[in-house]
C-alpha cells in the first residue's frame, strides 16, 4: 500500500512521520520502504519526482501503539599498531 506520509516532527537526528493503517490487518508485521522525491503526491517509485531510496524495514503493529526499530550497527574497533608492542 503505497502512501505519502505527514511528517510530524523532522531535525538531523530523526524524523517522525504518520501514515495510515486502514487496510492492513492488524497485528501484523510489515515490510517498508521509504522514498526521497520532490512531490507531496506521487505513489510511484519509478516516478521521475523519486530521488531515491531512503530505507527499508520491518514494522511491527500491534493496534494504535507508536513503534520504530532501532537499526542494528555494528562498529568495528579502531586498532592502531605501531609495532612495538
């Protein structure tokens, strides 16, 4: 179900968004997938207004309750060897 989200509330960190649920059953989990375009209309990913993609996950509903998933980083560790131990 293709649909242009409200955004809430939006800063460098995160940004909040609505969107609607009306045909999907719930509970349920869902896949995603969130599009950069230059049109507050356009439903098409392969619509000349689509910058591209943003992000792809899974969102988990369970009635009206507020759900985000935290995005699983790994971060390797910064070795610096000279070699002398």
């Amino acid at each position: 179900m293709a649909q242009v989200a409200t955004i809430v509330n939006e800063n460098q960190r995160i940004t909040q968004l609505t969107v609607t649920t009306v045909g999907l059953t719930l509970p349920g989990r869902y896949r995603y997938e969130i599009y950069g375009q230059n049109s507050a209309v356009n439903l098409n990913p392969t619509n000349a207004a689509v910058v591209g993609l943003c992000r792809i996950g899974w969102l988990d509903l369970n009635s009206s309750t507020i759900y985000y998933d935290v995005p699983n980083i790994t971060i390797n560790d910064d070795i610096i060897y000279n070699g002398n131990p």
